[in-house]
C-alpha cells in the first residue's frame, strides 16, 4: 500500500507537535517531583515512613539469613578475591576479562 504525499505531510506535521512537546517537557515545563519547593514534604514522608522501612529491611534480612553488621564494599571484594585464590583463581589473570572476550569473538 502506497502513502501519499499528504498522508506523510500529515504524520510529520504530528510528528512535529510531538516532538516540540517532549522538548517544552525536558526543559522544564514539567516540574521535578524532586523539585525544592517539594524537598521539606520529601523529608517529612521520609522520617515519617523510617519505622516501616526499617522493619521491613530487618524482616527480609532475617528471612535471608543475614545477620550482623555490614562490613563494607572493600571487605566483601577482598573476601571474594581470598575465596578465588584458593581456588587458582588470581585477579592479575584477568580471567572473567579474557573469557568474556573470547564469548565475544565466537
């Protein structure tokens, strides 16, 4: 089926208006839920909803099994690196990098 050249002046013109719709948007013609104006209230339901976050936190951690204080970012990747070389693995071997380059080039 064949379009005219109507029926495509048509579909750019709306293409177009929606087009200059999403740019008035981005710049702002929407204002952020995150605005300043919203940041008091934003920290209000915050605080106000702390307890039920919390508690929901602990639940699912206890459900999981995780007990204990978090030991940090550093501590798991060093844990992690201890367990791989007991088992031969070194990170100089860059063998995760090397096998995912190789998948690549199958």
């Amino acid at each position: 089926m064949r379009t005219s050249l109507d029926e495509l002046a048509k579909r750019v013109d709306v293409l177009e208006k929606e087009v200059a719709q999403i740019k008035q948007g981005v710049n702002g013609a929407f204002p952020s839920p995150f605005s300043e104006s919203r940041e008091p209230e934003l920290l209000r339901l915050a605080r106000l909803n702390q307890p039920a976050i919390s508690a929901a936190v602990d639940k699912a951690f206890k459900e999981m099994g995780i007990v204990g204080e978090p030991i940090g970012a550093e501590n798991v990747q060093k844990l992690i690196a201890d367990e791989l070389r007991k088992k031969g693995i070194t990170p100089e071997d860059n063998y995760f990098s090397r096998a995912i380059i190789a998948a690549r080039e199958e």
